[in-house]
C-alpha cells in the first residue's frame, strides 16, 4: 500500500493534476514531459475535393469550410500497470480553420514516469460556462459554442461546378474518447526519460460524408449528395431543420451506404452520429472506447 501523492501544476491556463503513488509507481522513476496540442486534420483548413481518390468525394461535389469550431477538454492519461494518473480537466474552444503550425497547446504534463502511458483518452464535450479559447479563438467563438450548448459548429460550401449548397450547423454533439492508439496500433504515448513527448489529439473533418459509421480504419467512400437533396426550398442553403426533415431512406441509397444496425433514421441522425467519431489521434489513429455526454 503506496501513500498517494498529488501536485497541481500551473501551466499558463491549463491546470494539470499528476496522481500516483510512490516507488515502484514512479516517484523515484526517472521523469520526462508530455505535451498535448490538438491537430486538425488537412480537410478543415483545406477542404475536399471532387474525384476518385481514397479522400475525394465521389459524387462530383467540393467542400471548402468557412468555420470550423470545437469543443475539447478532459484530457487525461494513464497507465495500466500503476495507479498514476494525469489529468487537464480544463474545456477549451478552438478555431480549427485558424489552427496555428504547432497546433492548439491543451496541455503539458511536467515531471512525470518516463515510461509508457497505455491509457489516453480526451472529450469533445458539449460546451458549458467556463470555457476558454485559446490563440486565434475569439471571444466571440466561444460565446457561440458555451451560449447554445454546442460542441461544434461548422459552416461551408459545397460545390459542383454548376451548383453551390451551403450549410451553417451547430451541434450539441458531445463525445468521450478513450483508450487512443497510433494508426499502428500502438496505444497510449511513452514519455522520454529527460525529454518531452508531443500527444495530438487530431479533428477530422470529413466524417459526415463517409458512406458508413466508422468505429475503426477509415475505409469508406465519400460522398455528398445527400447535403444538396435535403435543400428542400432549394434556396442554396441546407439547415439542420431540412436534415431532420429529410428520411434517411431518401438519400443514403443502400448500393452505397452501409447503416445497417445503426438507428438513423434522417439525415440529421447521420450527420449527428458522424459529429461524435471525430476525435482521432496522432493523425489517423483511433479513440475507439467511444460515449455520448450529456
């Protein structure tokens, strides 16, 4: 039985628990670092573009996103073989389509077992009062997302050379993810003796146009057909309320998607569904220990 030890550790805005026990556990461990920053992936700031590749989408539709807003917090880590645990509670709000080069800084977790860390998980929670932004994240921002409860809003263009939808959707899409590995695999992080370990969690921004639910490798299509078919005035813009009017039976044909097993029953259910397996890591990894928040 280990006396357990507690350090609250003032890293600019972020507050970072370490908790563990003595011996064995890592207190006399050698020690490194960890720095979490979150990523977004390629599509955000780039968009996707019409065609047959592995990433385009096939149906001849471009996207390009105008905003990219998220909701992350919770970060925490932990290893399977002692009972030391980190944790960064803090929930932040961040522009993904301004991410700076090294990314959004989450958290730094200083003077911890230079060892491997099996266990990561983060949230993409529901946004509450409290939240902060961070970098190119304005005020603004963040009353957008903590005011309506949302965990991401998005708004873009789609484009198919003859014709142009928009869409402008926020959405109280809040998701856990838990038990983060490489796209190798490898779960967790290791932590440098001496040196510093960099933890990104990563933000996908092409999920709602896959042709399934993943909850793995990213094998799918792409399409997007069904955003411009739920534009039931066809004034050019697709709203949440189309989505939720519009039966998945209409625009998600079986010869191309594969729902089965999963209760969808509009496209707002898909759209909704796809929002909460956003959070990757290290690039393309997955979180694959996935719950719902409140």
């Amino acid at each position: 039985m280990c006396g357990i030890r507690a350090q609250l550790l003032a890293l600019g805005s972020a507050a970072v628990f370490v908790v563990g026990c003595g011996g064995e556990d890592g207190a006399t461990a050698e020690k490194g670092s960890a720095q979490v920053f979150v990523e977004a992936e390629d599509t955000i700031p780039n968009g996707l573009s019409a065609g047959m590749g592995d990433e385009d989408i096939q149906d001849g539709w471009s996207v390009t996103y105008d905003r990219f807003l998220v909701a992350i917090g919770n970060i925490r880590a932990s290893r399977s073989d002692a009972t030391e645990a980190l944790s960064a509670p803090d929930v932040y709000v961040l522009d993904l389509k301004k991410v700076p080069a090294g990314g959004y800084v989450v958290a730094t977790f200083e003077g911890v077992s230079a060892t491997r860390w099996d266990r990561f998980g983060f949230d993409l929670p529901n946004a509450k009062p409290g939240a902060k932004g961070l970098g190119n994240t304005t005020e603004a921002d963040v009353s957008l997302l903590v005011d309506n409860g949302w965990s991401l809003y998005i708004a873009g263009t789609l484009d198919n050379g003859t014709t142009q939808k928009t869409f402008r959707w926020g959405l109280a899409a809040g998701a856990s993810y838990d038990d983060c590995a490489t796209e190798d695999e490898i779960p967790g992080f290791a932590v440098p003796a001496g040196g510093s370990v960099p933890v990104k969690p990563t933000i996908h921004g092409d999920h709602w146009f896959f042709n399934n639910i993943t909850a793995g490798a990213e094998v799918t299509a792409r399409y997007a057909q069904y955003i411009a078919d739920a534009d039931a005035n066809d004034d050019g813009e697709t709203t949440l309320d189309e989505l939720k009017a519009t039966q998945a039976a209409a625009v998600f044909p079986p010869d191309k998607y594969s729902l089965a097993g999963v209760p969808i029953e509009t496209a707002y259910d898909y759209v909704l569904a796809q929002a909460r397996t956003l959070g990757d890591y290290q690039g393309d990894g997955e979180c694959p220990t996935r719950k719902v928040l409140p």
